[in-house]
C-alpha cells in the first residue's frame, strides 16, 4: 500500500467554495512532491469551524485508489 504525507489549510470561508460546489476537488503537493487531486468531500470529517488543516496521509491500493484519508500526528 502506497501513502502519500501532506499539509493543508483551508479557512472556513475558502472550504464553504468546496461545501456548496463551486469547487469540486482539492489539489496539494505532497511532502514527496507529487501533485494529488482529490474529491472535497473526502474532507468532510475534518472540518472545524476554523476550517480544515493539518497534516494528513492519504494512502491508495495498488490501482491508486484511495484507501483512507487520516489525519497525522
């Protein structure tokens, strides 16, 4: 299983964008370099009032298919 380690910040105001559909996917450049885009859905869990940040590591199956989106310590 492959896992690719991230941060990100996005203020309550920008994620609402993401929340109503103006925009639909999220792109980051990994701690390894490689660009991911990915649903904003999968974001949902992590949304406080401040809106979304920290590190996280997202990991995919051997067709890179995502697996799990976690936050990391």
């Amino acid at each position: 299983m492959r896992e690719v380690r991230f941060s990100l910040r996005i203020s309550a105001d920008e994620y609402l964008r993401y929340y109503r559909g103006a925009v639909r996917h999220v792109v980051v450049t990994a701690e390894d370099g490689t660009r991911l885009r990915f649903p904003a859905a999968n974001l949902r869990p992590f949304v406080t009032r401040e809106g979304v940040r920290g590190r996280f590591v997202m990991r995919f199956d051997a067709n890179n298919k995502l697996v799990s989106l976690n936050r990391s310590g």
